[in-house]
C-alpha cells in the first residue's frame, strides 16, 4: 500500500527551513557556523525533521508521525527554555 502524503514533502521542506534559518536571518558567526543555543535547537531539529521526511517518503511508519509530533512540541516550548 502506498502511503506517500503530501504532509511528508511538508515535513521535509520544513526540515530544510529551519536547517537554514540561522543563516537567513543572520544567526551565524564570522566562520558560518550557527551560533546561539536557538540556532544549534533549529539545526538539529530541523535535520531530524528532514531526515524523518525523508523516511516517511521511502516507508511510511506510523512511529515517525509521532516523532515528529514531538519535535515540534520540543520547538514550540524551546523559546522559553532557551
């Protein structure tokens, strides 16, 4: 059964999104590397997002879903921690 959503290519594009935010908005030191605890959050975070896009295109899980839930749990709480 094909399970291929159109949520998944949305997982993944913003996986990429928030890999690169740090530099578009200019949270990068003067060697291009992310600094600042909420640029390092939005790095990984977006890395895994992307990377379980990814999977979920290759082979739908139903696990993956909920990672990706709490992910962005993590991401929605993470400004206050930080």
């Amino acid at each position: 059964m094909n399970r291929r959503r159109w949520q998944d290519h949305i997982a993944f594009i913003v996986g990429i999104w928030l890999i690169s935010s740090p530099w578009v908005f200019g949270r990068f030191s003067p060697d291009s590397m992310p600094m600042g605890s909420a640029a390092w959050n939005f790095l990984v975070c977006g890395t895994a997002i992307a990377i379980l896009g990814l999977a979920a295109l290759a082979s739908y899980r139903f696990w993956e879903e909920w990672v990706n839930l709490l992910i962005g749990v993590w991401l929605v709480a993470s400004p206050w921690i930080f």
